[in-house]
C-alpha cells in the first residue's frame, strides 16, 4: 500500500534527512533530482544531488506525475521488499534450515559471495553465512528444548564439530548446550511495511516483541528481553509470529486494524493497566496522556502514564501511537513523529464509515 501524502517538513529539513540516509521519512517523503529525473527514497545509497536540483514530494505518485522516474537502485515503487538476492536467499534457507551454506553453495545458487555478504551485513547487521549459522542453532534449540541429547541437537543442525557447536552456542546464548535443556528461546522475524522494516520476536506462546527496525533504543529492548526471559534471539519462524505478520499487512492494507495474534505482554501492574487502555482506545481517534492517567484511576500520574507508553515494545498492536498531547500535538513516539502521523491519518481513513450509495 503507498502511504498517502501528508504535509511534508521544509526543504532544508528533508535534504538534512537525505544526506544522513535518515530512515525518519522511510515512505513518507520521496526526492526528485532534475538533473536525472529520478525519484528515490531519502536512503537511497546513490551520490547525493545539490540542493537546488532537489524537489520533494510524499508520494510516489506525485513524483512520477512530475515526470520522475523511479530509481533502480532504491526502487521507492516497491513496498520496502528485500532485494531479490536476499529474497532468493532467505527462501533457500527456510527450505532447508539445517544446511551448512558456505561461499561454495551460495555460489550454486548464481549468487556472489561477496554481494551476498554485503547486502545481508546491510539489511540484517550479519553476513548470510552468519545469520544461516544462527538460524540452525535456534533449530538445535527446539531440539535440545525437547530433552534431545546434545550429540542429537549438533547432528539436527548439521554441526561437524562438537566444540564448534559448544562454542557457537555460548556466543548465542552464554552457556553451554548441555545446561540449556531448560532455556527459553526467542525467535525474530523481519516484516516489511510501507513504512519501513519491522521486527517481530516471539515463541509457541505469544509475540514479545513488534517494533520498527530503526525505532531508538530496539537493540537494548532486545537486551532486556533475553535478559527478563533469560533466552536466546535467533532467526525463526513460530505460530505466533506468522499471526502477526498477518495482522500486520491486514493493518497496513487498511482490512483490519486490532490485531489477533497473542501477546506475551510482560510490565508491572501498572504498565499493564496503561496499555490495556490503549488497546480500548478505537482506531481512527486519539486520547491525551491525561485521559489515560483519569482512565487508569491515577490522574496524577500523567508523567508515569507517559514512561509506561514509553516502554511498550508491541507496536500497532498495543497502539501507544494514538497518545497525543493536552493541545493534540504529535508528541513521545520512537518510531518517529512523522510515522505516527501517517499512523494516525492512515486510521482515520480505514475507520471512516463507508459513503453511502
């Protein structure tokens, strides 16, 4: 789905965002360069045009109706999908997990080591042969989590050497196979959205974890995470989190904005009462902070209310975005204030009752 035009920030603003690569305006605002009529994404890795041959625009269609042409580069038509490489290389993987891939084998796919390793180093902070090699332990995980000797998880996941396999699961997880039987393990899962990336972490039970890749301070939830759940993060796929990536393109397409997966939701009490009532706030509205402190019966608490909005990591579906300030200002959004308006406006259109005939 193309996001739809919103009031975009000043010119000097967005060409700040384009030189930094800035995912801020990721779907929101898009650079025409008339000096090669094409349009890109603000994060488009091409060498950066003057200022003055910049026109910007926030939507695609109003860039091609301007006579641009999209980039092949950053492909802004496309709805933020991998590049074919890493698709065909993901679904290689997925169909056989417990694989040893190496440069060899990734060759036979038609596929350039080197390009493979730099295209995954960018998308996944990981090279493939890495993030291959995590996505086979978290398959000795589920083997070991079941009583699986450990001789039988390394064999399951295709490890040669016993020390190796030992080793490896130490970086993962801080301790060694034989004492893991009983450990929790959390698996992640990339999502793409008109707006930018997202990551989706969970178990059997539930989704812990949905939160935009670029969101501030994602790497230290995932720190807290596998500290509070005393687990590993692997690459992986579960029941749950193939709910929530459903739920996810029914909310971007407009079909359907609760969403149905299950939620592992940890927080205090406290917390808990605060997202509660965000997720009673209707799609298409808004509530101020102090609205939350009165419905959580601490209406003095407006600065606490505001701290447990803050530490919710399951974004869209517990929906913090629809918290706004005592004037309706767009205020306190990690995601980015730009996103939580196209969010919000994106709400109100899907929630509109349907004109009559």
């Amino acid at each position: 789905m193309e996001p739809t035009t919103s009031p975009l920030p000043d010119a000097k603003s967005l060409y700040r965002a384009l030189l930094a690569r800035s995912t801020e305006y990721e779907g929101l605002a898009f650079v025409g360069v008339r000096t090669t009529g094409i349009f890109c994404r603000l994060t488009c890795s091409a060498k950066k045009p003057k200022q003055e041959n910049c026109e910007f625009f926030g939507d695609v269609r109003s860039a091609m109706v301007a006579g641009y042409r999209a980039c092949l580069r950053c492909r802004p038509l496309s709805a933020h999908t991998a590049p074919p490489v890493v698709e065909r290389l993901v679904t290689a993987l997925e169909k056989e997990p417990s694989k040893r891939w190496s440069g060899a084998s990734v060759r036979e796919l038609g596929v350039d080591p080197s390009t493979a390793r730099r295209l995954f180093r960018a998308r996944y902070g990981m090279t493939f042969v890495e993030f291959a090699r995590a996505r086979r332990l978290g398959q000795a995980f589920r083997e070991l989590r079941g009583g699986a000797p450990v001789i039988e998880a390394q064999q399951a996941a295709e490890w040669e050497s016993g020390s190796g396999f030992r080793d490896a699961f130490r970086k993962v997880l801080g301790a060694p196979p034989a004492r893991a039987k009983g450990t929790a393990v959390l698996h992640a899962k990339w999502l793409e959205t008109p707006l930018g990336p997202m990551v989706a972490v969970g178990d059997d039970a539930g989704v812990h974890l949905l939160e935009f890749a670029d969101r501030r301070g994602l790497e230290k939830e995932l720190l807290r995470l596998r500290a509070q759940r005393g687990a590993a993060v692997v690459p992986g796929v579960t029941g749950p989190l193939d709910a929530v990536e459903a739920d996810v393109a029914a909310y971007f397409a407009g079909a359907r904005l609760s969403f149905t997966a299950p939620l592992a939701v940890g927080g205090s009490d406290f917390q808990r009462a605060v997202w509660r009532c965000l997720s009673d706030i209707p799609a298409g509205t808004t509530r101020t902070y102090a609205e939350v402190a009165r419905a959580v019966g601490r209406p003095q608490a407006v600065r606490a209310v505001a701290r447990a909005i803050g530490s919710n990591v399951l974004a869209l579906a517990i929906p913090c975005h629809r918290v706004v300030g005592s004037d309706g200002a767009l205020t306190g959004y990690a995601g980015g204030l730009a996103r939580k308006q196209w969010l919000l406006e994106h709400e109100a259109r899907a929630a509109a009752p349907a004109p009559s005939a």
